[in-house]
C-alpha cells in the first residue's frame, strides 16, 4: 500500500472519529440498547485488558477488529464462557475459514442469558407457576481481505436481538475493521468502528392491552384493543484505536505489548493496556488494566494465563483462564475459552 495512499487513510478515520466525539457529546451512560455488545469475548484479550484492535490474530478477532482475521490459520475455531454478573452467563462462539491467505471468512454467535425466574403477581406473591426468562443474541458474518502483505481490511454484518419474557427487539448492524503494520520494527496499528446500524423497539404480546379511550363517559367501547408503543435505543457504537508491538521473540521466550484507545457512544473515553510473556510458544502469561482515565470506573485489573499444544496432524489447541475485578460490584469475573487452529 502506498504511504500517501495509507495516510489519506488515516486522516479520514481520525477525522470521523473527532466529528464521532461532538456529535456524541451527551450521548453517554445508559442511553444506548443491548450492553452486552460491549463484552469482551477473547479470555486472552480479556487478560491484556481488551487491549486487542492492534493484535487482532485469533478467532476472536472477529469481534475486536474484523480487519484482522486473514491473519489466521487455514481454519480456526474458538469458544469463550464467562461467569458474569448477577448469575448470569455469557458466551461466544467464532469460526474463521482462511480461503487462500489473501480472502478469510467469519461466523460468530454471541448470547447473554440472564437466566430464568418465577412470574409473580399481587394475587400471587408466590409464583403463578409460570417462569420468564431474558437474553440476548448476536448472529455475525464476516469478510476480510489482504491488499497488501502489511495492510487488511475487513467488516462484519450482525443480527441482534434481545428478547425480555415475551417481548422481543431486533437490529442490524454493521463493523469495519482494519490492521495496518508499520514501518516501525513491525509495530501494528489497529482500527475499528463496530455496532453501526438500527434503532431496537420491543415489541410483544403483553404490550397489547383493552382500554377505555374515555373512562369519564358512558356508552364507550372498554374493550378497545392498544399496542402500546415503546420507545426506540441506539446500539452502543464504539471506536477503537490500538497498537502492538513484540519487544522481543526468541526461541524460548516472547514479550507482546499493547494499548487500545477506545470511544464508546453510551460512555466515556478509555484507554486498556496489556501484554503477554509466552514461553516457549506453549505457556502465556496475560496482565493488564482496563477503562484508564474513565471516571468511576468499576473495571480494573486483569490477568490470566494460557496454554498451546500442537498435534502431530498439524492442530494446535488452545486453553486459556482470565480473572477480572470489577470493583464495587465485589465480583471476581472468570472466564475460560478453548480453542483450535490449523
């Protein structure tokens, strides 16, 4: 890729991102659909403190930057669980199809469940023996290609739906992501805009209702049938920025850094930092912070570890553990993904 070519690039995508901060200006906590978009789905890259749009060369680069999942191997497969919040449970599953090494494609499936609970009523404190339950879901496809030995880009198009009892929202979006390695001892730069897409409007059976239009006259209908209209969210839209760099690869011993800056639409501006020591290209040991600067942040520290074993067949199977506090919630997130790559 040109330089002139790379850093018309560059402006354009630093420019959209300054437009991006004042048009969001009072866009912030709590004013934005489906969160959990914003949960990160790599154990390793939660252990790095999500700082990952710059590493972006596993599976799970399908969700931090779509520009990054050439960079795999021929196949690669990847699934998290994390113990979240409130007893509830979030998972992700990603494939990619490396087609020739210039052409890559990616599904990936991400599901929040909350779990499930007694329906209770006044009449029924107790429970009426019914259970409701919520979730939500995200269906990705993804696309990525190589213009050049140092440059590739890619996007994802994403269905959303969050479902409440009997209540459900729907939404597409889209991601583009792109990873660029400099001139700079191979140090990658990273970047990503992910959830740009439709408004989310629940809509069901228990928000159809028989009203009196006027109760104060005689002679009405009080059997009037109403959908209740409810009120239209955005998608959280986040900008990501990283870079990376290996400061040293032996043999024996390998040494990763990297830092991601990070704008969401429905909160403020971040920075996460990580790194990652392998040994021997078999055992990794992860560290780092998330959400520095951010104000009355609840996220901290990070660290986790993982392990890489080859098979005779050319596989490679990956385990990796991450821990994470969040502060005043008082509770200790793990998280466990397994994985493969030919």
């Amino acid at each position: 890729m040109k330089r002139s070519s790379f850093i018309t690039l560059l402006v354009i995508w630093i420019s959209t991102l300054i437009a991006a901060s004042h048009v969001q200006a009072q866009s912030k906590v709590g004013t934005s659909a489906v969160p959990f978009l914003g949960m990160s789905v790599s154990a390793r890259a939660t252990a790095m403190g999500t700082a990952f749009v710059g590493v972006a060369d596993d599976a799970t680069s399908l969700y931090y930057n779509p520009g990054g999942i050439v960079n795999s191997g021929p196949v690669s497969l990847a699934a998290s669980y994390t113990d979240w919040i409130l007893d509830t449970q979030f998972n992700w599953v990603g494939f990619i199809y490396n087609v020739d090494g210039s052409n890559a494609l990616g599904l990936s499936v991400t599901y929040l469940n909350y779990g499930e609970e007694p329906v209770t009523t006044v009449t029924s404190p107790e429970g009426t023996g019914e259970m409701w339950s919520a979730g939500d879901l995200a269906l990705s496809l993804s696309y990525a290609r190589t213009l050049t030995d140092k440059f590739s880009i890619g996007g994802s198009a994403k269905y959303i739906q969050s479902t409440i009892w009997n209540e459900t929202a729907t939404s597409f979006a889209f991601d583009v992501g792109l990873l660029f390695t400099t001139p700079f001892d191979g140090m990658k730069l990273g970047m990503s805009i992910s959830n740009f897409g439709t408004e989310m409007q629940y809509s069901g059976q228990d928000l159809i209702n028989q009203i009196d239009l006027d109760p104060d006259k005689l002679g009405h209908n009080e059997s009037i049938v109403a959908n209740l209209k409810t009120q239209t969210w955005p998608l959280p839209l986040f900008f990501r920025v990283g870079l990376s760099k290996t400061i040293f690869e032996t043999s024996e011993y390998s040494w990763l850094l990297a830092i991601d800056a990070l704008r969401p639409s429905d909160n403020q501006e971040q920075v996460n930092i990580g790194n990652e020591i392998g040994i021997y290209d078999r055992f990794f040991v992860r560290a780092g912070y998330q959400s520095l600067f951010e104000k009355d942040r609840e996220e901290g520290l990070t660290a986790g570890f993982g392990l890489s074993w080859p098979m005779a067949n050319g596989m490679t199977w990956n385990l990796d553990y991450t821990y994470a506090t969040y502060g005043i919630l008082e509770k200790n997130i793990h998280m466990f993904a397994l994985g493969f790559e030919l």
